[in-house]
C-alpha cells in the first residue's frame, strides 16, 4: 500500500504539489493522471525518495520508502527506462542489480523470459529501441519480486503486441494482491486496465475515484441515434428543452428527451433506426473536461497564418 499525507513541495516560488492526500490500495490499479507539470513526476520521485517533501510524508507499506530494509523487494520503480549502462547487456544489468539484494542467475532469466527479451539478453542496452528499453526496465522493477510498483508511462514506445502484454500484466500483478500506481497519457489503455483513478492537476488532487464513477460523473441523458432519416427525425424532436448536434451524417446525438420516446417518435413516423443509444462518456473526455482550467499549456490551430511567429507557450504544448 502507498500512502500519500499532506504531501507538499516547494520550489522558490513554485509549488509543485499542494498538501496532496491520496491512498493507493493493494489488488487495484491506480491510474495516476495529470496534465504535463501537474505534479505527477514530483509526486513519485517523493514517494520514492528521490525528492524530499516540503512537508507532509509518503509511506510504503506503512513507512518511508528509504526506511524499507529491502527496498527493492518492498517496491519496484521504472521512471526513466533508458537510465541504464547502455554498454552493458540487458542480463548484465540485472545481474548487477540482482547482486545488490541477494537475487541470482535463475530470476534475472525469469524476469527476462516474463517480459520478451531472452532472445535479446546479451546485447548490449544501448542498442535497444525504446519499446525494448521498457521491457528491460519492467524487468529491472519485477526483478526483486516487489509488493508494490510506480510505474510512469511503461507502455511509451512499446507496439501493439507490447501494449496487449503490458495490460496483461498489471492486470495479473493486481489479482495477486500487488498495489500497482500507474502513470500515463494514453488514456484508451488506461480506461481498460486502471480501477481507480487519482488526477492530479497544477499540484492538487482534482479526482479519486473509481474508473467507473469518475466516467459516470462526466456522463449526461444524451442518446446516440444512428438513422438514414436523422433529418428528418431532428426535426421532429425539436423543442425548447431539447438539444440536438451532429457528429457526422445520419447520427444524432439528442439531449432533453428520453431513448424510449425517440423510439416510439421514430415508430409513429415509419421512420428507420439503426442505433439508439445512451452516450456514455469515455476516460478521455472525461479527463478533459476536468483538467480544462488545470493545463498550463494549451495549443491552437491557426489557417492562414503561417508567418506568424510561434509564442514561447505554444512551443511548450
């Protein structure tokens, strides 16, 4: 279990995290979700001790990480996958860090078969893509067999394949009973394998909750129609209290009036449906719509204006 108190930083005049709370429970996966400069970053190297807090504390298990006496058989961590001796091979690596806690030849070799990269053991890390730069940094965080894994952005860079397997496998770890906190930008991942949700935005918590009531609560009474007569049909739902938009030809979505009323509208009229619907909110539009007023940087599409000088915020977007 990790257990986020109060936990603040400071940088001079910044505050990189305010007085944050948050518990990240055993046999879930926890996604942790912010805009760029939220705070995320900050709050995991606190956690881990890289970074000292301003005030307030993260416990691992009921105490401070660097207080664990086996660290890395209490959490294992990957935040930046190409952190490691690139003229070394992959199993060199970690028998290297299997020697600083005890762990041989036989689960340095497990850990390499769990995570694809046997056949690739001996070469050196340095000369490994991005997707297999995260494989062996999954591998170094498994290595000690942890209770506990922080995990920032463990699918970046990985293919299809890669993806499909990283899922599988925090889902596993979470079923045996291992508290997983997840970090990242793909939202469509994270909505199939996250339970719970911490969003985090300009250093404060904006959301904890689980994946399933934080959609709901962005969720509205609007139904999808799908019809070759959507024309026709808006224009006999029309009203004062009904809203109606157009995504692409031939599908409405309809807000102010139910499904089973479209339905027998629809009926009296011999008109065809193909779908109705609710519209039910994904992750990622539900993510945006809470972290509008927290993102620091926020792009624009300009036509027409191409010698226009591009500002120093729209370079940081």
């Amino acid at each position: 279990m990790i257990e986020v108190q109060q936990l603040r930083k400071v940088y001079g005049d910044v505050v990189a995290v305010d007085s944050i709370d948050f518990t990240v429970e055993p046999g879930v996966v926890t996604g942790f979700l912010g805009p760029n400069g939220a705070g995320k970053s900050t709050t995991m190297r606190m956690i881990l001790g890289l970074d000292r807090p301003t005030s307030g504390r993260a416990l691992v298990n009921g105490r401070p990480y660097v207080d664990a006496p086996a660290p890395m058989a209490e959490l294992g961590a990957l935040l930046d996958a190409k952190s490691v001796d690139k003229g070394r091979s992959a199993r060199n690596h970690l028998l290297a860090l299997g020697a600083t806690v005890g762990v041989g030849k036989a689960r340095v070799d497990q850990v390499l078969e769990t995570v694809g990269l046997t056949e690739v053991a001996r070469q050196a890390a340095g000369s490994f893509s991005l997707g297999m730069s995260q494989r062996l940094g999954m591998a170094s965080a498994l290595l000690a067999d942890p209770d506990v894994l922080i995990l920032d952005e463990p699918v970046n860079g990985l293919d299809l394949d890669g993806i499909q397997w990283i899922r599988a496998l925090l889902t596993e770890l979470a079923d045996e009973g291992r508290t997983v906190l997840l970090s990242s930008h793909l939202m469509s991942e994270m909505q199939l394998v996250a339970d719970h949700l911490v969003v985090i935005g300009r250093g404060r918590i904006l959301a904890d909750a689980s994946m399933t009531d934080f959609i709901a609560r962005s969720s509205d009474d609007r139904v999808r129609v799908v019809s070759p007569d959507a024309a026709r049909l808006a224009d006999l739902l029309a009203g004062d209290t009904v809203t109606i938009t157009s995504r692409e030809a031939g599908q409405l979505d309809v807000s102010g009036v139910g499904a089973p009323r479209i339905g027998e509208i629809a009926a009296q009229h011999g008109l065809v449906l193909h779908a109705l619907t609710p519209a039910v909110a994904s992750l990622e539009s539900a993510y945006l719509e809470l972290t509008r007023d927290a993102v620091d940087y926020v792009g624009s599409v300009q036509h027409g204006h191409a010698d226009e000088p591009t500002t120093d915020a729209g370079k940081a977007a």
